[in-house]
C-alpha cells in the first residue's frame, strides 16, 4: 500500500489517515527499503523490515557489508 506521501520512507505523521489506520490495525507490518527502515526505526510496534544496505553506517552497525540483503524485524519486542 503506498503510504500517501512523496517522502523516502515512512513519516508516520506524513502518511494519510487510511494508512495509519491500516499500520495500526494490521497483525502484521512488513516494510520494504532501506528508507521505511530508518523511518520507522522506533515505532512501537514489531515491523519485519527487508532491505538492501547502501551506507557505511548501517552496515557498520550490522556487521554487514554494502550491497547485503537484510532481513530483520524493529519495535518493542526487539532485544
């Protein structure tokens, strides 16, 4: 589902009510792209997240290396 706005990520306050509402009642919430990744980072909420890593820095921070396909998964139940 698009998110409603022109942003490279997902700014929860940026996005349409319909989307919103769906990202919060939904059971499950995957996201695609380095970009919803860092957006929704810290959202209270578990969201498994696939993405290709493109910046030293989250490379870094995964210990992975540029060009690395990552599947992970964000929000409150993350250790």
């Amino acid at each position: 589902m698009d998110n409603g706005t022109d942003i490279p990520g997902t700014h929860l306050p940026a996005t349409s009510k319909q989307f919103r509402e769906l990202f919060f009642s939904a059971d499950v919430v995957i996201s695609k792209g380095q970009g919803n990744f860092e957006t929704l980072l810290d959202e209270d909420r578990d969201i498994f997240c696939i993405l290709q890593i493109k910046c030293e820095s989250l490379a870094k921070r995964n210990n992975r290396s540029l060009g690395d396909w990552v599947v992970t998964k964000t929000g409150k139940g993350v250790q």
